[in-house]
C-alpha cells in the first residue's frame, strides 16, 4: 500500500477513533455523574410494568382492565374495591380522577377517615403519569359507565409540564411517548448506555418544549370537556390543585439594605415563578367556572408546623399521609359533602 494511501486511512481512522474515544469517555463519566434527566435504567419496573399497563394509541398507555386482560383495574378503569356496582340510593360515590398522587391514595384515605363510609364511596380511577388529557380519554372510555355523584380531579403542577413515558409495547420493544409525539427506542441501548438515555431524554425534551400559553391550553381543553360531560349528567365537578411539595416559605423582605433587598426580593420572585402553574389554575377554573380547592395554605400550615409533607425524602410530587391531612382539612373547609 503506498505511503498516500495509508496517509488517507490514517486520516479516516483518527476522527473516528476520537469520536469513539470521545463517546466512551462521555459514558464513563455518565455513569458515575448521572444528570436527573436521564430516564431510570430499570424501565419495565419503574416506569411502566408492563404487566400493568397496556400501550393504547390514543392514550399513549392504560391500565390493564379486569374483564379485558383478567387483570389489573375494574371494568370501571378503577381500582379494584368492594363496593357494588349498582350505587345504593343512600350513598354518595365520589370518583378520583388523577395521576399518582390520586393512585397513592393519600388524600382519599383521609378523606375516608373523615367522612366515614355509611354515607359515601370513594372509587380511585388516578393512573401513574397520566396527565389531564388522558384522565378525560379514561373517563369517556370507561370512567362515564359508572353511575357517580361527585368527580374530584387532582390536578397537579407537572399536568402543565411536557413529561416523557418509557414502556414496552405488545411486542415488548420500549416505545418513549409525550403527547402526541412518538418514537421508537432501542431496549437494549437504553438499558445498558447512560449516554443513550440521555441522549433520548434530550431529543424528546428540545422536541416537546412548549411556552406556557400552550401547556395551558393543553389543561384548559380537556378541563372544559370534562365539565361540560359532567354538567348533562349533573354530575358535581371539583378540582383540587396540588401545590409544589417543597419547604419553602415566603419570608419578610422588609429591610433598610437595598442591596439585601433586592436580593431576597429576586429569590423570591425565582421561587414564585417555580409556583406559576398555582395562579394559573385559578384564573383557569374560575374561568371555566369549575369548583376547585387550592392546597398551598394548607402545605404552608404543615411546614410551619414542622411537619414532613413528603412521601419520599426529596419527593415534590406526592404527598405523605400527615400533609394530607392539612389536605382535608382545607377541602371540608371549603366544600360541603
């Protein structure tokens, strides 16, 4: 081979040596040095058991339905419980509409524990992840089949957020869905490469960003469908909002230092903005005319008391059972059952 033409291979081979040596090292350092965007590794168990959920095409995922895959929730798309199916005439049957938090059951248990159960049902229809989209596509597919007298819908901070799905499909290839947006994964890459993952999560983020009029419109839609379903049937509507479960508590900026001022007054407008789906909700459900709960006075309450309101250590998303409490004291302050 002459001496040009090991000079041309030299020059093939070194890029793509680099890039590879690049790409390995890039690795390396992610699995030591995991950035939070990048998905759980053990996807079937943390994200989506595929035993539990069943991918849909319209609603991106379900619940596996008793009568439909002998298995999973009711034929209601509601957790499974004693109750009959014919409602009694003495009873009044509030559904829970959500994501986990509703799933977990932490607000419906101290509800339950308040206002006992001669009087009402209490049917748990909340599915992990799901976002107020697909709680409306729930409802109109099995939810509406069970005859109820009160909604109650959680509607949390990250139902204005652009949030990824991992899980295997029928054919148990890993499908990463948000919204309408869809694309296929490689198991085996995203189970083995931090970089991957990554990778992945980033393309979906820069594909799913969307300004705030937006996402929430994307709320306002499904809210004013669902009321209006629930308004023919005559059926009570109640949205509780779920504040952002952090330890923060707006502090007295009264100083004689500008400086220090200026300051505490930036940090806490930072925080605030953090909050920007709070006031946003109730512009929004007072403008659909929807009844709705606010649980930030509560969550203040509780961290004043020195009450931990987390699940989990560093848990912002679901509540624990002593916060939940505050919860209900607010929600029977505010509506009559």
């Amino acid at each position: 081979m002459s001496e040009s033409k090991y000079r041309k291979l030299f020059k093939i081979i070194v890029p793509i040596g680099s890039i590879c040596f690049t790409l390995l090292l890039t690795e390396i350092v992610l699995q030591f040095f995991k950035p939070d965007e990048i998905a759980p590794k053990n996807v079937k168990v943390q994200v989506r058991n595929k035993s539990n959920y069943i991918p849909d095409e319209k609603l991106g995922y379900r619940p596996a339905i008793q009568n439909i895959e002998g298995r999973g929730y009711s034929q209601f798309a509601t957790k499974k419980n004693n109750y009959s199916i014919e409602k009694p005439n003495d009873v009044s049957r509030i559904l829970f509409l959500g994501d986990s938090v509703t799933n977990r059951s932490k607000i419906i248990n101290a509800l339950r524990d308040q206002l006992g159960e001669e009087n009402f049902e209490y049917w748990n229809a909340g599915v992990e992840g799901y976002t107020t989209t697909q709680q409306l596509g729930l409802y109109k597919r099995w939810n509406h089949a069970l005859d109820v007298d009160h909604v109650i819908l959680t509607l949390h901070f990250n139902d204005f957020a652009t949030g990824i799905v991992y899980f295997y499909n029928s054919n148990n290839e890993l499908i990463s869905w948000r919204s309408n947006y869809r694309f296929q994964v490689n198991p085996w890459w995203f189970n083995h490469s931090e970089l991957y993952r990554y990778a992945s999560n980033f393309l979906l983020d820069s594909l799913g960003k969307l300004d705030r009029e937006t996402r929430t419109e994307l709320v306002r839609e499904p809210l004013s469908e669902l009321k209006e379903l629930l308004d023919a049937r005559d059926v009570r509507f109640t949205v509780l909002i779920l504040p952002r479960l952090d330890y923060w508590i707006p502090k007295d900026i009264s100083t004689n230092n500008e400086d220090q001022r200026a300051r505490l007054l930036k940090k806490q407008n930072r925080e605030l903005d953090r909050r920007w789906h709070r006031p946003t909700s109730i512009k929004l459900l007072k403008a659909l005319q929807i009844e709705y709960v606010d649980l930030e006075p509560a969550r203040k309450r509780a961290v004043t008391d020195g009450i931990k309101i987390q699940q989990s250590e560093g848990d912002k998303l679901h509540p624990n059972d002593k916060v939940a409490v505050y919860f209900v004291e607010d929600i029977l302050s505010k509506i009559k059952f």
